[in-house]
C-alpha cells in the first residue's frame, strides 16, 4: 500500500500492489469498512461530514480483482480550512504543525494536512481488500478489535464472542455494553469542558495458521509494532503478557506442549500471545495498544506565533474527536489484515520437500505433527 | 545492516551497508560494547565462555571507513551442542524451536540456532559503528539505556547523568545503586531455584536533532516499535508517557510552544516523548521495553517428543541467563544509535531552497524560529 | 514512483513519495510533458483522442510542494473496448495478453489493460516533476533524446544542440530533419501496408555532477539498465561505446586523465559515457535504447481461440501506433530525469568530513581537485 | 545477496537470505563454480593466485538449508597492494579510481578496492546456491552462457548442446571450438603487446516456466538489464532480437501462437526471446552482454597525480584478465540463476482460485490451455 493525500487537500488515496487476481471486490465491502472510521458517525467523533466514498480506478475487471494494482481514491467533501488560518505560524500544541514546518519549510496546515488521520482512511480502504481475500480463502481467520479502555474506565475481560457481537452496536466500540455506557458518559464530559481523553484498543486475531512471520527483523511483532505504532496517536503497544510480563518467572509464563485432539503438537496455554520466536505458532494473538488524548481542544491554550515573535492563546474550534480509540478499532484491525496477508503471500509455512512442489507455497497438510529435523 | 549466524554455529557477522566515508574506527570501539553484550561477564550472565572477538572484513582503509560495506565476523567459540541433542523433537516450551521447525520443517537445534539471541551481537557491533560516526559528528547526541524494572523491584525515576553515570557499575545495569543490589539478589534466589524473571529496560535519547522521521510508516516511533519489538523476548514498547496516556486528558497532555533563551520556538514541556507528528522534536526521546523472562530453565517442564508421540519432562541445563533486561541494554542502544544515524543519513530537517544548496542535508542553520509557510 | 491504472480502466495515476519540499509547480509543466506523449498528436502517432488531463491531488499548498507524498490522475476518457472483445480468449500475437492470462489466470483486456503503455503517461507525470526540481535547483542538469533510427534508415551524429533544437518539431522526433522527413515516409508506408516498424532512441544527459551511483547493484549503469529495459517494447540498452565496445581495445578505449582549465581532474576523452566504476564522472551520459515495432498491426496474423480449441485469424483494428520511438522520446527522458533525482537526493559526492557538515550533502565544492586518500 | 569485500582487503563475503529449507548443500558445489571464475585459472586470465575458498558460516545444518541466512566468506590471500601504491593519488585512467576518491574521498587502492571485479567472486558462489535449489526441483532449468564474439571474431550460432558441451573445455570459453582457438590467439597477440580487448558473452535459459515477472518495474527484461548491467566492464545488454529488433516489421517479428502436441497454447516461434509483457512464455530466454576491454594495461598510459599536480605517465603492472568475457560466463550464469529462483519464490503463475489453494505457489499443473479471463 502507497498513500497519499491532505486532510483538506482535493482528494486522498492509495495503491494497493500484489492482491492476488481472481478476488470478487464489491465496492460495498470497503465501504463498510469506511464508514465504520467515517467522521461524524456518532456523537462522540468530529462531526465533519465526509460521505468517504471511495471510487476504485483500476486492478478489477468484472468485479474481480485481476492482479494488478488498486487505485482508489476518496475525494474529500467537506474542508472548512478558515478555521486553521490562525495556526499557520502559530503552531497548535502536541500536533504536527512545529515539527511538519520545521522539517519541510512549509506544510498543508488546513485540517493538519498530510498529519491528519484522515489518511487512514486509506487504510480502511486497503485492509477492506486484504480482509476480503482472507475471507474468501479456506482459512478461517477473524481479526476484531475494541475499546477497553477510555480514561479510568477499563472494561472487564471479555470473550471473542462478546468483541465480535457487542462492540459495534455501541458509538465506543467497546464490547462491555455497561462499561460502553460509562464510557460514553465520561467522554460527553470531557468534550462539554472542551477537553479530550485517552484510551486503549485491544485486539484479537483468530486462525492465523503456523508460520508466518521470519527471524528477527521480519518478525511477526516486529511487524506489528512497526504498524501499531504507525498508527497517529499511538504512544504503546503489548502483545501476549505485554509490559506485564516483566512480574512473571519462566516457570509461570512458559507455555508447555501438548499433543491436541488431532495428535498435533499445540502450546497447551497461550502466555506467549500467539508468536514464539518470530514466528506465528496458531494460537491466538492478541495485543494492545494506548492512544494519547486528541490534541485538538477546544479549551485555551498557549502557543507562539513566529510572525509576530509573540506568546498566543488559541482554541482550537474546528469539528475534532474527543477521543480516538473508536475511530481507531478498524484502522487497527485493516492493518492486522494486512499484516496476515503480506506474510501469507511472502510464503508461511515450508514443506521440507517444497521446491518439488511448491515454491513458497503456504502449505497447512505440512503440519508439525513430526516436524523432522533432517 | 544484513545478518546471519546461528548460536552454535561456525560463525555469526553482518554486514553493514551505507556507512559515511571518512569515519575513524578502531576496531576497539566494536569490541568495548561487544564486552558490554559478552555472555560470561557478571553471575547474573550465562557463564558460556565466548570472547565475542570481531573482525573487520572489509570497509576500512587506513583506519578510517570508505564508504564500502563493513563486514564482520565473529566465531563461535564455545558451542556445547550435546545438551541439546534431547531437544532436537522435543521443543522446548516457549522458544523458538516449535517455531522454526513447523515453518522451515528443520532447524539449527544447537543452542537455538538462528532464533538465539546470540544474533545481537551482531547489532551491538553495528551499532559501535553508527555510535561512533555520530560522536565524531558536530551533534551532541547521547542515548543511555538502563534497567528500570527486574520483576516487582522498581527503580526510582533518576536523571540522564546517573544512569550514565551508574548503569555500567553494576551487574544489573540499572543506574540506581540501591535498587540495582535489590534487583541481583532477586535474580540469584530465581537462579537459585532454576529458574528465571522478567523486567524492563528504560531508555533516553538526548540531542537528537529536530525533523527525523518521515510521516506516517516512516514515522520515529514507527522505526522505534520496530527495532525494539525486534529485540527478541521484548513484549511490549511505549514511548513518552507510553500505556499511562491513556488516562491524560488532551489540556494535561499537550505541550505549549514557547520562545527559549535564545529565541528559538521550543515545546515548554515534554510529554510528548521528543516525537510529534511522527518527527522529532529535539526534546528528549525516552521509552521504555520490556523483556519476558528467559524460556531456558533448569526447573522441570512438560513438553512432548514428536518421534516418539509421547509427553516428556526436559530440564533446560545449558548456560542461559536468569534474566535478559541487563544485557539488552546494549543492544537497545544500538540499535537506537542506529535509527538516528539512518534517518539522518536520510537526512532531516529541510531547508526551504534546499535543491539550489543541499539536496538532502540536514541543515542545522535552519531551526525553526520562523518555519514560513510559503 | 507507485503506479496504477489501465489502458481502458477508469482511470490511470500515480503517487510521487520523497518530492523536495518548497518546489514551485504548475500543473502546466506537467501537462506539457504529456501532451509530447499523448496520443493522436501527429499522423506517427494512435488517433485515440486522450487528452491525457493530470490532476494533482495532494503534496501542493499555494503551488509549492510541500514534501508530502503528490497523488496524481488521469481519468480515461476515449476507451473503446469492443474492438478487443474477439480477443479475450484468443491472444494476440506478441503482446502481453498471454502472459497475463497465464500469470493471473484474467486479464483486464481492454486496450491491452495494464499491459498497455498507456502507464507510460504516469512516468512522464512523474518525470516533468522531477525535471522542474532539477530545473530550479543550481546545477545546469539538461537531458535529450531524440530518434535516431527507424528501420533501416539512420540519422547522421548530430550535435546536443540540434537534437534540443530540432528533435521537437517533426513528428518523428529526429533532430536531424531530412532524416526526419525520410523516417516519417517510411513509417507511412508500413502504416499503409496495415504493418509497424521498430527503431531507436538515443539519449544524452548533460551537466549531470560527479559522484552519483553506488558500486555494484546500484550502479548508475545498472539503474539505467533497470529503467530503460522497463519501458515497454525494448530489447536493447547500451551506454558509452555501447555494443561497439567489443572490437575496441583497452588502450584504444582508455580515456586518460588531465588537468581541465579550472585545474580540476577531468578525463580527456569519453569512451566511458559519463560512467566510471559505476559512479558519475562529470562528463556526459550517453546511450542508445532499441524498441521493437508495435506488435499491434492490422495485418492478418494466426492465433488460437482456447474456448474453441481452434485456430483463429485475427486484425488487430484499434487505433495504433506504427512506430514506437517517437513517443518513446519523453518517457525516455523522463525516467532519465527520475534516475538523476534519486541518486540526488541519496546524496552524491561526499565531503570528507561530511557528518561534521553535511550528513547525505551532494558538495560541489569538493571537487575533486585533491580527493585525498586518507 | 547482500556482499562486502575489497580486492585486497583481509576477504570478501556474502550473506544469501530467503535460501529454502531443506535444500542439500556441499560446499563442493559451489567451489566448482568459483573454480571456474577464479583468477589464474588460465593463460587468458590474470596470474593472481587466489583458492578462493569458500567457507560457509551459517544457515547450513548437517548438510540441508535451515532457511536462516547463508553467511560465506573467501579469504584473499594473493594480494600485493605495492604495485598500487603510484596510482594513489594518480587515477588510473577508466577505473573506478576517481570516481571513488572523488565521491567518498577516500577509497581502499589496493587491487581497485571496492571497485575490483574480485566482488564478482561472491555472486558466483550465490549463485551456485541458487542453481543447487533449481537442479532439485522438479523444474528442468538449464542456464548456460559462452563467449561468442572477442575483438572482431565471432562464434558462428551454434545449438544450446554445442554450449554446454565444449564451452568449458576451452579456456576462452566459446562453445565453437574452432573459433575459440583464434579468439585465443588474438587475447595473446593483445597480451604481448600490453593491451587488452573486448567482447561479448551469449546466454540461454531453458526450461524457465510461464509467468515469471511481474508487470513494469519488475519486468523480467528489467530484472535482466538491472544485472547484467551490474557485472562490470559491460556496456550493453539485449534479448530477443536485441538491438537488431529496429529493422523488423511488426509482421515479421510477431509470434503466432498455436497449439502445441499436448494441446497447450505455445508461440509458434520465439522472436519475442522468451518473454510478453514483461512476462515469461515458457520459452527459451536468449540475449548478449558486450565487455569493454580491460582497463588495466601495460602500455604506457597518461594521468595526472593530484598531489603534484603534475600529469604522470604510468604502467599498470598488476596480474591482469587480457579480457574478459571468459570469466565473466560463470558471473553471468550465476546471476540468471539467482534471478530465476527470485521470481520463483515471489511466486510465478497463478491458480485463479490460488487463495484457496496455495497463496503464492507457482503451480504447473495450471498451463494456459484455457487461460479463462473471468
């Protein structure tokens, strides 16, 4: 996936190279997606109205994919950038503006331009594509993500089942119904004082087969950590234990093996988080990670303007989330999509005799019931 | 940098592609943080006997580098694969054997082979290289690394100068005296009874010049969540005020800018970890990494054997660490020295008629008093 | 450079990453590029009537870049597909319609689809980009080609000028006129008789600095190499002597060394077009790039029909080119001016003690009056 | 491949990454190959006595590939930098020697450094990795190169046979053996006189499947002018019909396709050299590279020494190849072999229903009888 485009720019958009061919592509089904991150949704996102309709220009040939690169482009609808004049040379507080003018000499500064999360967008629209090839295929994987955490409030642990069927029935994106109710209050509150919050999203990520992921820097957390933390506002991300795993012993945390119901060797309990050495193990993997407070408040702050070479007080009025995580739950799940797909189509698991057969071929009768050290 | 190398093989080396010509190295410098990574060097270490010796292959003349490819190789010295020969099809729990042998449908079993840590020594060598081409540059950049967490035992929040000053003083490697003694008594009751413990490793990087990082997955903490979900055994990465963000509001959060002493527009406060935007700051960067405990243990597990189909007791007797965070330090400095170096290669902040002088230079002339907007 | 699109999709484009920032750019020179490569501008030349219109989507505030990633588009606007319909299942002799049905197991048929050289107008987008950065910067960077072949008949050597001067003001893009006229008579004959023919383009780069490419796989002539083998329709590349340099000793085909007027080194000849050891000399980059004729041609050929098992007679009645080389011309130089950007911005020449100065600079100051060997 | 290593540095090296598991690997192997690219091998080379033996240092276990990263390395042994000592700071004309020092201002002068073709060395022993990997596969992948034109005497065309069966019993390397013989005496008419001369090196691949490359920028014919541009002293590469391709119509160059006697679509004949769109065809991939003469000679030659600043008549006195061609046929094979298995493991034609099956596999079942365009 290549990416460009400005919050308040003509258009944003993406390239999407290597998706298999042979692929059924709906519109519809990366529509979905978006208008899950879509501005203005609820109550508690930004209410700026952005239909963020994506019109796909190339790769499909009667509604399947043919192999060639996605183009797809999301024309933006509703920029107010008047609202952004007072910050040209006053930098608003913890966004991009300092650091974009420092490093370029310029910047897009209407709705923060090139650092504005409205480029995830893109990715919605890239991992509704990644998540549609998966599906189609014989394995059953099931990525979903919720919000587990907003301030204070934590919501209790819950089951997959619960993520999958609770959470987006809520403006929060959290699977606890009550705990989503308390966070919405909170929220409300925060955004009444023209303040904002912080919070966390945790994920899970079913029937990612064995294998995936290789030594060291292409490994699969590394990956993740790479992506996570690409993500706009992310200051953490854990996997397994996480930053927890630092109380535990190796006796505690060590998972031993067992042989499964089918006579397959399987870990018997999952403190690894689904990753052992690298490398995908078929477990669950899960995962989670913290977003800072949305820096778009409309509360008084200061700042300098570098014109005047005097001190400034702003508000920052424009239509801003006062809280990120449950816009950010299918961003965080498009890029776990992604994720799976790349490596599975880089080859996951080998088969010893596997130039014979099938180079780079991902492989799931090979599986290590007697992975035989030759 | 390229790698390769297993644990008990005949050598482990890299080669370390990009680096400045001109550059005096002395292979010393390599070797002084290689003793710092070296196993056997405290009781809270593996005892394996290995000098860890590096040679210099290629990419100096004269003592000072060309601008070709540094290669290096270090031999493995003190390989005892036998006691590893029980665990050829019975995978140790948690380690990367199960792993590796399920993908590749083989494995290096001596010592772990490719998936033993083993691996960073190389990064600590070429991270020697990067350190030492920016102690002979004209920025004042100082990154130190120390252990910050060894189980439930936290060591007080301390200034920059005493974990440079105290960190190398003890075994533990954490810059407070006090909490450092705690910590190596815990290690040894674990070690004592075979088993192991977990802990954290916090890091700050001073002087790193403003505009490194490219937005959005070329961001700082994209790079950063990278290279430390890379180091093995790390679970979890945070940067600023990491995980605890979550419970920031935007106004506690947000950093005002102000003029500095000499006029320069600077943020007044640092809760934004050095990074906005995905770029630097020139704040200071810090973050902290946490290790899971070491999955090698003496202490009776259960794993199954796959030849034979049935369960087995192992007992992990090599010599393996009780603890991992003392000797990742080096290696989280490495490779901290390296990203700074690679971005700045890149090079950083832009100066507005940047192609009719320098294309690509970091420019530091041009600090951001007035960033204009053209 | 990432691309997208197909010859009859709804759309082609591309999206431009790592674009100096502070560039001022018209949309003009962008389309004065194209239109040199559009189609139905001379008789030489398809009657598809593109107007071939680029949109700049993103990466421009107030006409300047703004280091941010530049999206472009160009909407399709005179695809007529049916008169590819008789050959989705009966490829075309020679052209990609085989390969990519074997290779995806579909194709986007019409026009060719992706394998069309209508992909080629994103280069040129691209490539007028990369010329206006050269353009405005300090050094007098000028690239040409021209046609100097055609069939059999070839042009005389003519000057760099008279290639710039003329090359542009007949169809054929020869700089050498009578030849031109000859060519263009030529092509018309094959046109006539339903056939194409094949020719070349020879190219030079003037004023392009010392010390641009990396030994080995990125050599500037193996960038070339790579470049100019991607243009669609070429089975050929040569630089400098070319493949002449065969029957050429070394002594005869040395270029020695001297001291030019301002006392620099410079090589007296320039057998070696521009290229030493990989890496720039000063002196001017020449070469020459062979395209086969269109293999889309109205005579009839011999094909198979795989859905009726039978042999099929085909006339590929579209609207075609019947000679390549004449809008070869601006791809050509456009990947050229794309090749000497990149190699830019890496950073060229290198200071000695650059990470005090410059980490990445392209210096002119050093030149190499005096490269020391330390 | 990732390589380091000067021609006179303490050795030069390489790491293989992405080598499948499970492949039997003897040292021997690749010996074989680098015996026949090592210097002193016979009157035409250079005197140079080097083994060139290979260690392999990782990735290997009890004689299969683990996948991990092949480490190797080959010791130089035979180098006498004195003889290089006046060109330090005199460049010796057409070498690397300039552009070096002019670029890093630096450069390793012993033997042409970084420049030597001694780098050549460690492709020769990647490559008979990855010929190891395709001789056993199920594919019947045969590469063979010859040297057919030296000066102005070339080879008649002989068969792929005539190639492979006398090409390597003759110390020029040309598969006609009566033209071998003259082409000897003409490399030691030039020898005596202190000069050197050029020539070309003719290559065939058999057996490569159908759909190998991928659309433009990774076109099969890129990859190709990418690596054989890379092989120093070449200045031209060409397939198919090459340079000459300009003289043919469209009619007489296109390739109808016909069923071939298993029922399968098949070219007819093989202008297009063996690949359409960027794509292999299943048929035998042909081309030429031409080599520049030597640039090393013993002829008295002219420069100048920029520590005098005076112009300097020189003597290049060194052990060196009279030409080149002859040990550039194992460096050429090696290369199309690594570029072979590369597309191969990217994963070649695809199974339209290829996710169900297996992500990323060449599958040969799936021949373009009926290549349905869904």
């Amino acid at each position: 996936m290549t990416t460009f485009g400005e919050s308040h720019g003509e258009a944003i958009g993406c390239i999407v190279s290597g998706c298999p061919s042979g692929v059924e592509i709906d519109v519809k089904h990366i529509q979905q997606d978006l208008d899950r991150r879509r501005p203005g949704q609820s109550m508690v996102t930004t209410s700026r109205a952005e239909p963020d309709q994506v019109s796909l220009l190339s790769g499909i040939e009667n509604g399947y994919t043919t192999g060639a690169p996605i183009g797809m482009v999301i024309y933006n609808k509703d920029a107010r950038s008047s609202k952004y004049e007072p910050f040209i040379t006053a930098p608003r507080p913890s966004h991009g503006d300092f650091t974009y003018s420092s490093k370029f000499g310029t910047r897009s500064w209407g709705g923060g331009g090139r650092s504005s999360a409205r480029e995830t967008a893109n990715w919605v629209a890239a991992g509704a594509l990644a998540k549609k090839v998966l599906l189609d295929s014989k394995y059953d994987i099931e990525i979903k993500a919720h919000v587990n955490q907003i301030g204070e409030i934590r919501s209790p642990d819950i089951t997959f089942e619960e993520m999958v069927k609770n959470s987006e029935t809520n403006p929060v994106r959290c699977g606890h119904i009550e705990t989503a109710s308390e966070m919405e209050k909170l929220i409300r509150n925060y955004q009444t004082e023209g303040d904002s919050i912080g919070g966390t999203v945790y994920f899970e990520m079913h029937g990612v087969p064995i294998g995936l992921g290789a030594p060291r820097f292409d490994s699969f957390e590394s990956r993740l950590g790479h992506a996570m933390l690409s993500v706009p506002a992310t200051t953490s991300f854990e996997f397994g234990l996480g930053n927890s795993a630092k109380t535990y012993t190796g006796f505690e945390r060590n998972d031993p093996f067992v042989f499964g119901d089918d006579g397959l060797v399987v870990p018997e309990t999952n403190n690894h988080g689904g990753i052992q050495g690298g490398i995908t193990t078929g477990e669950i993997i899960f995962g989670e990670v913290a977003f800072h407070a949305p820096t778009s408040i409309v509360k008084k702050q200061m700042t300098v303007d570098w014109d005047t070479g005097e001190p400034k007080e702003i508000q920052v009025t424009g239509r801003h989330d006062p809280v990120l995580p449950p816009r950010g739950v299918p961003v965080i799940e498009s890029l776990l999509y992604m994720i799976v797909l790349d490596f599975m189509l880089l080859g996951g698991r080998i088969n010893p005799d596997r130039i014979d057969d099938n180079p780079g071929v991902y492989d799931t009768e090979y599986h290590p019931k007697n992975p035989q050290n030759k």
